[in-house]
C-alpha cells in the first residue's frame, strides 16, 4: 500500500517538474536578451521522463513509479524573426529568435496538470483503502 503513495508521489512531482518547464516556455517565448541585454535567445526547456525511481530506499521500489530524467535546453528551437530595427538583427534583418509554439506548450501544460490530478485522485483512494484496513483491524 505504501508503495503505490510513493508511486503516486513521484508522478506528482514529474508532473509538477513539466509543467514548471512548459510555464517558463510560455513566458519566455519572446525573449532574445539575457538580463544584461546580451543576445541570448531563449532556449525551449524539454524534460525526459523514465521509469522508476531511483531515490527509493528499497531494490523493489526502485522499480516503480516515475523519475524526471533530465530536463534540458534544446538548442535547435530557435527559428528566423523578420526584425530589422532590432539591434541583434543580422545583414538580411533576421533574428534567431526561441521557437515555441504558445498552443503546444499549454496542451503539454494541460496534459501535465491532469497527469498531476489522476497521481492526486490515485494517492488519495490509496489513503482511503488504508484508512479502512486500519479500521478493519481495530
């Protein structure tokens, strides 16, 4: 019973870890600067879920549930933005700038808030279930 929490729990957290990932897409969506005012565009954040979870104290729970495997800038999101006033625009008016889809990234978020409310609804019947076994035997 205790293991199905934990497994419930690491679900939770990978899901609160890509919809972390999709909010700061989302809002970073149109950035080309660092905070100095470098030209920096803003790299997509991608994160790789596995199975498992290698942080369980036990052999066999280490085989359950779900870990965040790496989370990761992808450097080949950048696409050509028609921008000749800008200051980081090359000789033909371009700016590499991040390309991320706004509606993609709030269908990841959506997917991930609702994978994050099934591990909710799961870690709450399992607390349930133990509540009346205790019950049961007292």
């Amino acid at each position: 019973m205790f293991g199905s929490l934990d497994i419930s729990t690491s679900g939770m957290i990978a899901q609160r870890v890509r919809l972390t990932a999709s909010s700061a897409n989302i809002a970073s969506a149109n950035v080309i600067e660092d905070q100095w005012g470098n030209y920096a565009p803003f790299l997509r954040r991608e994160v790789v879920l596995a199975s498992g979870d290698p942080s369980a104290g036990s052999r066999e729970g280490r085989g359950l549930g779900v870990h965040v495997r790496e989370v990761f800038q992808n450097d080949k999101a950048l696409r050509p933005k028609w921008d000749p006033d800008s200051k980081h625009a090359d000789a033909n008016g371009y700016v590499m700038a991040p390309d991320i889809n706004p509606m993609a990234e709030q269908v990841d978020a959506m997917e991930a808030s609702r994978a994050y409310e099934a591990n909710v609804a799961a870690a709450e019947v399992t607390k349930a279930m133990l509540a009346q076994a205790l019950r049961l035997i007292a």
